[in-house]
C-alpha cells in the first residue's frame, strides 16, 4: 500500500461514496464517518456501466451544479470531494489501495441495477476486510420490509399509503457534520468541467438555468417557501399549471438535495397557514413517490416490462412521425403542445400536464408507454427511475393500481379545465397567443375571419390535430376491450 509515515501515524481514513445524496444535511453516512474520528474521504464516482441508464442531459447539467456546491460545502468542513469516473469497484478499490482506508459508508439506493451493484460491491468489500455500512435517506420505508398483512409487497396504493402513514412515525433528520478530519493526502481527482455535463455549443440550458436552482441550498430554502406560503390551496392549485402550486421539490428529491424525512419533519415543525386538506394531500404526493419506489424494488424491470403482463398483446402502431411531432410539442393540441415544449425548455413539465400528455401519446396515437418513458427520461430534471415508470405504466393501464383502461384523457376538456383562460398555452404556444379563449383549446373550431385576426394559420404556423380525438379515442377503447383482464 502506498502510505507515508504521516498516513501510518494516524487513525485509517473512512471513505464516504456519494451518489443520488448531494447533500451534507441528514446524510446519515457522512454522519456516521464523522463520528469516527478518523479522516473522510468523501467521493463521487461516475459510473457509466452498461447495467445502468445514463443520465439524460437536462439532468447532467443539474449534476455538474449540485456537486459543484456539494464540494464547497464539504471544503467548509475540511474535506476535499474527490471526483473519478469508472466502474465504481475498480475505482474504489484503487481509493482503498492507495489509501489504507478501512471503512466505506454510503446510503441506500433502490433501484434494481444499483440495488445489484451496491450488494456486489458490500460483499467484496467486507470479504476484503473492510468495515462497511449503508444508511437510509432516499425513503421513508424500506421496501424490503413493508408487507401486507399476507407477507406480500403493495399494489394498490391507498393500503400501503394507510399503513406506511400510520404505522410508522419518520426519524428525524441528522444534523450536518460541525467539521471533518481531513485526509493529509492530495488524491487524484478529475476537474469536474473536463466530465462536459454543461451544454456549450449550443447552449440550450438558459431556459433551464432562468426555472432552476440546482443544489442543497436551493432545495432547503424552497422548502421553506413553499411550506411558508404555496402550500395554501396545493389540493386545488397543484392541478393548475398556469400557476405556482406545486412544491417543484421533484429534482432535488430526484437528486437527493433533500429527504423526506426533511420533509415530514418541516410539516411537523413549522406554523403552516393552509387547511389541513392541503398538508395531507401534499404528505400524499411525497407517499406516491414512496409507493413507485417500491413498486421498483419488488418489480425491477417495471422500465420495460409491463406490470400486467395481459399489455404484452397490446397493438402498438409506434407511428415515428407522431411520436416525433409529440417530442416537438407539434400534434395541434394546445395543452399537449405547450405541456412538451414546457418540458424540453425547462426540463420539467407540470404533473397534470405529464398525465395529458402521457394519455395523449399512449391512447390517441398507440404508441408504446415505454416510448413515452424513455424521451422523459432524457428531458426531465427530475427523472427518477421510479416514479417515471411507475407513472407511464398507471396512464397506460398496465401497471399497478393502474388508471382504468377507458379513462382517456380529452385534451380539450382537460385544458378547459385547468387552464381555461388558456395562460399555459399561451406562454408555451406563443402563435396561438391572440387567440380568444373560447378557441384557445381547439383553435381548429375557430372561423378563418377568428384565425387570421389572431395571426394564426393552421397547417404553416400551427399544426393541424395529427389525429381526430375522438377517432382516436374509439380505436383505442376498441384494442384495449381485446386485452383479456387490463384492469
């Protein structure tokens, strides 16, 4: 082992491996390092094994932001973050080689392809001597061990909200480490700008850049606003995308900015000025992201294959010209439209939008849910490998508690009613900006004396509907009737 004499000296270093926990804030593995005595190496590896999705780029640039605060944040305390990229054993068995360390601390991750890694990876570890420990953060429950009363996972979640609600009270958050004994070795660590997250040519992340604050400040302070201010009206709001009625707290969660142990207790502890339906209804949005994590723990290729296996025979047409014009924000329905280009300028779209839009791709134009799933892997901010499956495969109908299959969702009706002075739309769909609010929603109903007052011309500066809704809507209901039990 390459170690000088002040190495040998002194108490054998600890390293702690970040990953989806960009945070120094109830991290309880940091916590435990700390609380040796010993040195901590903190580390981030990126692996880029074939076992696991890349990140899409709107997410890589959210990376390169949230660990460049995670080091400032880890410098204060006396610690360098050291940066890598490689199979995450080979890398952290070079680390442990080169610098004695005995332990290595890090907090739990839940999906499959990461569950295999870090279980492969602990084995190895503790065979080789090491002292090893995985921590919670990423959830309330651990999917493991939350059962039915017949010993087997949740697939409906309205159970398994009622039983993780109010059989388990949340421990508090960990306080942030006061300081951490710093290794006396420079390690070799990768310039963090040499990993290229960031767009150069073309910079596409303005708009980004204009809707987000990546890191753990950012996540911590809008918590408190929104607690402090936006909860109040959530059940009714959060379904209003003109509107700031959501928590926007998705991409911070997504990168571990924040926990929900956090959360829950921020929703103990404050003084909040909104009725209790509106802080149960948001506790219940933190449970749906519990319960798609654990339907991916119990369900590991919930990505790609469907829940209900009866979707396999399901006639997909997977037309590439409309699922393109669907990506471009470009099929003539308003809502649909302003919904992808809120999504591919900010990197994040509004949830009753995501429904729209994922019901419009799915059931009006038949093509594949996964189709959906992949292009929202790649755009979103906030992609998370649960929570992005789990809710493709519920608007689809094949997944757990599952919307019914002939729930399909009208555009029109659906932007009449949460947008019905058609705002969103005429903040994402710019041409169709002067157009009365009586056609906003269906500008192909209005007269041509009605279009060409608002400059609008269906067909060069805005599409015609690629499909007829309800044409589209009767060929659906009739293939999914031929699925044999899709409820």
């Amino acid at each position: 082992m390459v170690r000088d004499e002040q190495t040998k000296a002194q108490p054998r270093p600890v390293l702690i491996l970040f990953r989806d926990d960009l945070r120094i804030h109830d991290n309880r593995a940091l916590s435990a390092a700390a609380d040796t005595g010993a040195p901590v190496i903190p580390v981030y590896i990126r692996d880029r094994e074939p076992a696991r999705r890349d990140l899409g780029a709107a997410r890589l640039w959210w990376l390169h932001h949230s660990l460049s605060e995670l080091a400032g944040a880890l410098q204060k305390l006396g610690a360098h973050l050291v940066l890598q990229a490689g199979p995450t054993a080979t890398t952290l068995h070079t680390l442990i080689e080169e610098t004695g360390a005995t332990a290595v601390f890090w907090n739990r991750r839940y999906d499959p392809a990461c569950i295999e890694l870090d279980s492969s990876l602990k084995l190895d570890l503790r065979n080789r001597g090491l002292h090893v420990e995985s921590f919670d953060g990423h959830l309330l429950h651990e999917p493991s061990l939350t059962k039915t009363g017949g010993g087997t996972s949740y697939k409906v979640f309205t159970p398994f909200w009622r039983s993780l609600s109010g059989h388990i009270e949340p421990r508090d958050p960990v306080d942030a480490p006061k300081a951490l004994k710093p290794y006396p070795r420079k390690l070799a660590s990768d310039d963090l700008k040499d990993w290229n997250l960031l767009p150069t040519a073309p910079d596409w992340a303005k708009r980004i850049r204009e809707a987000w604050t990546p890191g753990e400040t950012a996540a911590r302070a809008r918590l408190d606003d929104f607690l402090g201010d936006a909860i109040k009206g959530y059940a009714e709001r959060r379904d209003l995308p003109s509107v700031n009625g959501t928590s926007r707290l998705s991409p911070h969660l997504a990168f571990g900015e924040i926990t929900p142990f956090q959360i829950f207790r921020a929703l103990r502890s404050k003084t909040i000025d909104a009725p209790t339906g509106d802080v149960d209804t948001f506790r219940k949005e933190v449970g749906w992201r519990e319960f798609s994590y654990h339907l991916l723990f119990h369900n590991p290729d919930l990505a790609t294959q469907n829940f209900n296996p009866s979707f396999d025979a399901f006639a997909w047409e997977n037309d590439g010209k409309l699922l393109k014009a669907w990506q471009k924000g470009q099929t003539g329905y308003p809502i649909v439209d302003a919904g992808m280009r809120q999504l591919w300028q900010s990197g994040w779209m509004h949830n009753r939008v995501r429904m729209i839009t994922a019901s419009f791709l799915i059931k009006h134009l038949l093509v594949d849910w996964r189709k959906g799933e992949a292009w929202f892997w790649d755009t979103l901010v906030d992609a998370d490998p649960a929570n992005n499956a789990a809710s493709w495969q519920w608007v689809a109908g094949s997944g757990a508690d599952a919307s019914p299959y002939f729930r399909i969702f009208n555009p029109i009706l659906q932007g009449e009613k949460f947008d019905p002075k058609g705002d969103y739309i005429r903040r994402f769909v710019p041409e169709l900006s002067e157009l009365p609010d009586k056609y906003i929603h269906s500008p192909w109903a209005a007269s041509k004396d009605v279009l060409d007052a608002a400059g609008v011309k269906l067909g060069t500066n805005y599409p015609v509907p690629v499909v007829d809704h309800k044409k589209a809507r009767d060929r659906a209901l009739q293939l999914y009737k031929r699925l044999k039990g899709p409820s």
